[in-house]
C-alpha cells in the first residue's frame, strides 16, 4: 500500500518534468518562429521598395531581375557620363537599377538614395519623358 501511495505522490513530478520539457520545446520553436518571421518581414520590405523595372526583350537582362543592392550608382564617373537624350535603358545600363521611381506629370524620375548615418540621406534623380533622359540631378548629400 505504502507503494501506491510513494508512485501516487511521484506521478505529478513525473507530469510536470515532462510539461517542462514540452513547455522549453515550445518556447525554442516560438524563437524560431519570431526569427523567420522577421527575416519574411525583411524581404517583403526590400520587395516593396525595389521599382518595378520593364526589360526589352532584346536586353541582355530579359528574364533576369538585377540585383536590388546594386552600389553602381554610387561612382560619380558613371554620372557624369549622363546626357540627355540618353534611353532609360542606357541609363539603367550604366547606374544599376534606381532604388525608387515615381511620376511627375508627365514625366518619370529614376531615384537613387541611401541613407547615411541616423539624419541624412544621398540621393539623386534623373528626369525622363517619352523614356529618355531629358534631366540629370547628380548625387548631393541632403
């Protein structure tokens, strides 16, 4: 009798050691959730800011998306080849892909910026109507 009591008394030690280990599973399988989760979140984000770019089917880059962190456009030499006149394309060719575009009117604006530091930022612009080059506003820091 003296047994049954012992092992009666022993089997909430034995549920509990083994909910403490279900429990330390659970939290390490949380961890590891929470971390891809914000890898996904990362790469959502530099899915969002990256521009959508068209490729003519005659490019060397058709079919291929060229590299988001592309530091190109951050060679001055590259810039100061710019004219106008200049196709999108040939600007693309020469600076990498814009970090961000927007529309002005009727005009488009390839950006390109990078943040430098925690207030301050270098960017610069070109202007392109019909898809040629009609402004070029080089890199300054603001």
């Amino acid at each position: 009798m003296a047994r049954v009591f012992l092992a009666l008394l022993m089997l909430p030690l034995t549920v509990c050691a083994a909910d403490e280990q279900r429990l330390s599973f659970l939290e390490q399988e949380v961890r590891n959730l929470q971390r891809q989760v914000q890898t996904l979140s990362r790469q959502i984000d530099e899915l969002r800011t990256r521009p959508d770019r068209p490729v003519a089917a005659s490019s060397p880059l058709a079919g291929q998306t060229p590299p988001a962190d592309s530091e190109q456009w951050l060679d001055a030499k590259r810039w100061r080849q710019l004219r106008n006149g200049m196709s999108e394309l040939e600007v693309i060719g020469a600076l990498g892909p814009p970090t961000s575009m927007r529309t002005e009117g009727d005009a488009r604006v390839l950006l390109y910026a990078r943040e430098i530091g925690a207030s301050g930022f270098l960017g610069g612009s070109i202007t392109l109507r019909d898809r040629v080059v009609v402004e070029v506003r080089q890199p300054t820091l603001q």
